[in-house]
C-alpha cells in the first residue's frame, strides 16, 4: 500500500515507523506537516520519487531514516532545516546530486549514512564542522576530489567509510 496522506490529521504524532512494510510511492507533502515528530523511520519499503523539500519542516525531527527504498533525485537542501537532527540514513536508495552542503549545519548529527547511491561532486567541507559526527557512510557513490582536511576535525569519529567512490589523496 501507500503512505496514507491523512497521516498528517493525527497531528500529536511523535515517533512514525513503517519500515518494512511493502509501503510503495511517493512520500506525501501531507507527512510534512507532522510538526511534533521527532522520528521517522520508512526504511525498507519500496517508496519511490524525490524526498520532498518540505520535510525541512519537521523542525523536532532527531531521527530519519528513509534507507533501503527506491528514492531518486538530489537529497533536499530542506534537510539543512533539521538542526536537531542526530541520525539521518538515506542509504541504498537511487540518490544523485551533490550532498548538499547544508549537513554542515546540522551540528547535533551523529550518524550520517549516505551509500550506496549514485551522489555526484566532491565531499562537502562543512562536514567537518559536525562535531558530534561519530559515523560517516559515503561508500559505493560517484564522490571525486580529495578528502577535505576539514574532516580531521570530527575527533568523535569512529566510523568513516569511503570504499567505491573516485576520491584521491
């Protein structure tokens, strides 16, 4: 079935988990306008087309996790809206684009998983200002260019894999 877009009229909800649940199409505009949630987990499911801009207004959101879909298109710049945003995977989908540099504001980030998808460009030097970064997913994308020096500033770093891309240095 399909993400029902009357989810938004349960407007209380604060935690959403769907994963797993054979959920096809697109993620509703609707699911954008739940401004008490603070995760949302779809992972697993066969949801297809962009993630929505608008989900930078899920300004409590703390937990995304959209992995293992069938997504498409650039990750929104909207996602720079999350600041308090602690764990976002959007891994193993058919992401393109650059990775936006608005993760550069997205202080609170802790776990950041991005591969296994086709993300374009360089690696933003931004990503080093993310402090409480403790795990960094870019393998098996299109990423070039070197490493930037800026990421030796991520002294919580434990996990940091760039297998599969074009980097060098």
């Amino acid at each position: 079935g399909c993400i029902p877009p009357a989810i938004h009229l349960i407007s209380n909800l604060t935690h959403l988990t769907m994963k797993y649940s054979h959920l096809k199409g697109r993620i509703p505009l609707e699911l954008c306008t739940l401004q008490n949630l603070v995760s949302l987990d779809l992972s697993g499911n066969y949801l297809t087309g962009e993630i929505p801009n608008e989900i930078g207004r899920l300004s409590q959101l703390q937990t995304l996790n959209l992995e293992f879909n069938k997504l498409s298109g650039s990750i929104p710049t909207g996602i720079g809206q999350l600041w308090g945003l602690e764990t976002c995977h959007l891994s193993n989908n058919k992401l393109s684009g650059p990775i936006p540099l608005e993760f550069g504001s997205l202080l609170s980030l802790r776990e950041l998983s991005l591969q296994f998808n086709g993300l374009q460009g360089v690696i933003p030097r931004g990503l080093g200002c993310l402090v409480n970064l403790e795990a960094l997913h870019l393998s098996s994308n299109e990423l070039v260019g070197a490493v930037p020096p800026e990421i030796l500033n991520l002294k919580r770093l434990r996990v940091f894999s760039l297998t599969g891309n074009k980097l060098r240095g």
